[in-house]
C-alpha cells in the first residue's frame, strides 16, 4: 500500500539523472530493509518524500497507514527542511545535536542516513560543486552520526563514497593498491587471528576473534 501510494504520488516527476523519482524512495526502503527495520519503518521509507514533495497529507498518512508512520515522515520532512554550512568541526557537532535533538524517533535518522546514502550512491547527477558539498557534509555530520547509532556498514559507506567524491585521485590509488594486496593481507589477517586464539585457548580463555580489512577512507 505504501508503495502504491508512493508511485501515484511521485508520477510525472524525476531525478536529476532523468530517472523516475519512485526510485529514490524505493531504494532508502531496501536500504532500511537490509537493517533489519520493521515493516513500520520500511513504509515511512517509500513514503518519506511524499508530504515534501507532492500532494499527500500527513492527515491522509496517519489515516491509511497509522499514526506511527505518519509521525516519522513529519519527522524527516523537518530534518529535510533544516539548511546548513557545515565548514567549521565544532558547527558540524552542533549540527549532529541539532538533528538527533528534532528526531525525537530514531527510526526518522535511520531514514535519514538511508536517504543520504542513496543520494551519495547518485551524486554523480549533480554539478560538481554540489557533489563537493554534499559530500563535505556527509563526512562531517552524516557518518559520524551513523557511528553514534553503531550502524558501522552505513557509515563506511558514506565516508568512502564522500572519499571518492571529495579526492578521487587519492581514492583510486588508495582502491588499486588494497585490491592488488588483497591475497596477502588476507593470509596474514588469518595468521594472526589463529596465533591470538591459540594463546587464548592456552590461557582458557573462551573467546570468538574476528579481523576485518579497513574501508579506504579509514
């Protein structure tokens, strides 16, 4: 239904890349999706630019689909509507408790970061010096945000894509030289791993121990 409501709503208009905007809102919901998020959630997603952008009411929201997810579209629709320049770190911070300050839901910033996260998959669309700034401002107030709500998968996203954006020469060194040294970092990461738990398992100490690769921008 949500859907639905969604794709009639949105008819006629388009992205900046020319393609139907029901993409946009469609894609934030398999983003909330893939997080696990409930069925609440994944509505107000496909939802989340409807009161904003076209005609629909959050009257009409809270009647067809519960005071809940009527309540979380009002929610990003506010956070849509704040502006800001987010040059100086200490305004940034300020930002980051502005924004989890007006979301008295946090299902509304989880939105939020999926909706900035399909809009950093799709920058490319934009003029360059709105890619710069956007990104800017992913890096200084969306990823650390992410890392607030320990959601570390959509953080790392955001910073790479912001990396990939804001030097993309650096990030193209930096991308070739991880995958040409992927094998060997792989076999020595397991090394390792095997040596700590052998000495745990020596000392009786019950313990799971789990290694990862770094993200680029890290």
């Amino acid at each position: 239904k949500a859907y639905e409501l969604a794709n009639t709503a949105h008819r006629g208009q388009t992205r900046r890349s020319g393609e139907p905007y029901i993409h946009h809102p469609l894609s934030v919901a398999r983003i909330i999706a893939d997080l696990g998020l409930d069925d609440v959630t994944v509505a107000a997603a496909l939802l989340h630019d409807s009161v904003e952008d076209t005609g629909v009411t959050l009257d009409q929201l809270a009647d067809q689909f519960g005071d809940d997810v009527a309540g979380i579209v009002d929610g990003v629709t506010k956070l849509d509507r704040v502006q800001f320049d987010s040059k100086a770190a200490q305004q940034a911070a300020t930002m980051r408790k502005m924004l989890v300050a007006m979301a008295k839901d946090l299902r509304v910033l989880m939105i939020k970061l999926a909706d900035r996260l399909h809009n950093m998959r799709t920058i490319g669309a934009m003029s360059s010096e709105a890619q710069t700034r956007i990104a800017r401002e992913t890096l200084d107030v969306y990823a650390p945000l992410a890392h607030r709500l320990g959601m570390q998968d959509l953080k790392q996203q955001l910073e790479d894509l912001s990396f990939a954006t804001l030097h993309p020469k650096q990030f193209a060194e930096i991308d070739h030289m991880v995958a040409t040294r992927a094998p060997e970092r792989e076999i020595y990461l397991e090394q390792v791993l095997e040596q700590v738990r052998m000495r745990l398992a020596e000392l009786g100490v019950d313990a799971e121990v789990s290694g990862r690769p770094k993200h680029l921008w890290s």
